[in-house]
C-alpha cells in the first residue's frame, strides 16, 4: 500500500509555522492565556500596588501589567455610560478576560453590528481587522442623578478586565456605520494606550 502524503492545510500547521503569514509569533489563543493569566496574577495581588486607593467612578483606568517588545498587557477599569467608541487595533492581535462585573461588546460583522456580553471569566479575542466598541454593562446604570445612595456597590465595584496585544498597539482607527450599512473610517490615532 502507498500512502502520499500531502501538506496539512494551513490552519492545521504548528504555530510556529505559521508565524511568518500574522504580525506577530503569538496566536489568539496564546493571548487568551496570557490574559487569563494575568486576571489570576490580579486576583493574587501580584499587581495590588498598581492599584488605585480608590476607584474613580466616572474616568476610566488603566495600568500596564507587562510589556515586551511583542506583547503588551494591560489591567483597564470600566466605567458607567463610557464607551471606547467603533474601533480596531491596526495591526495587533488582541484579548481580553473580564475580571469583575461585565462587559457589552458590539461588534462589526459585515454588515451589521452584533452584541454579545461578556461577563466575569469570559474571554475574547480580536483578530485583525476586528472592529468594536467595548462599554461596561450594568444591570441598572448608575447615573449622578440617582437617588439612591452613591456608596451603592454599582459604584464601588469596579468592571475589571485584562488585555494582551501583540505586537504592542501602536495604532487605532475609528469608525461610523453609515446610513447604506458599511463602515467608515473616522480617523486613525498614533497610540499605545489601549482603548
């Protein structure tokens, strides 16, 4: 019996054989280790002192965990009624694990923006060319005018989650769906700041 062997299809390929056609030698897998990796590493306080003393609950905060020359890691709170706005990573990779509370991700489909939520635990990964807008997702939104008491949890408690992107952000562009369904680009900012 003769058996021929023939190349396995790309996406069966090793990582490391496939490096040379992505940005970077890091997969969306491996950045969904790593975030998870680095929420446990948070929730051990292995970053307490990057902290702050007191959450703010209206301007959104972040604090780099790690930075290589191709990874960078990044703890960012979320705040009520805040969004990132439409946008993508230019040519990074990127994931994410929620660590507290939960997000509400819309993203750009072809033709549409879907939603999905994104709750304690919960990962996502960005491909390129991944097009969305990240905001908190509250059961009950907390507004200044509420009455009720603003030492309320939904205002101590932080959203919490931890990103990954390789190679480092070093750029992001903002998008508008228009009237006839597609996406147009708003501007691109020059960035290493995650969004």
């Amino acid at each position: 019996m003769t058996t021929t062997l023939r190349r396995p299809e790309p996406r069966f390929e090793p990582a490391h054989a496939r490096s040379a056609n992505l940005p970077t030698r890091w997969r969306p897998a491996d950045l969904l280790r790593i975030t998870d990796q680095g929420v446990a590493d948070v929730l051990d306080g292995a970053y307490d002192h990057l902290l702050p003393e007191r959450w703010d609950p209206v301007e959104r905060w972040a604090a780099r965990l790690d930075a290589t020359d191709d990874l960078d890691v990044w703890l960012i709170s979320w705040t009520p009624d805040r969004s990132t706005e439409l946008h993508d990573h230019a040519g990074s990779l990127g994931a994410l694990t929620v660590l507290t509370g939960s997000l509400r991700e819309y993203r750009w489909i072809g033709n549409r923006l879907a939603l999905r939520i994104l709750g304690a635990g919960d990962q996502a990964a960005f491909p390129l060319g991944w097009v969305h807008d990240v905001q908190r997702h509250d059961a009950v939104a907390v507004r200044p005018d509420d009455t009720r008491d603003v030492a309320s949890a939904d205002i101590i408690t932080p959203t919490l989650s931890v990103h990954a992107y390789s190679p480092p952000l070093t750029a992001m562009s903002f998008y508008a769906v228009t009237d006839h369904a597609t996406l147009r680009r708003t501007r691109t900012e020059l960035t290493d700041q995650p969004e």
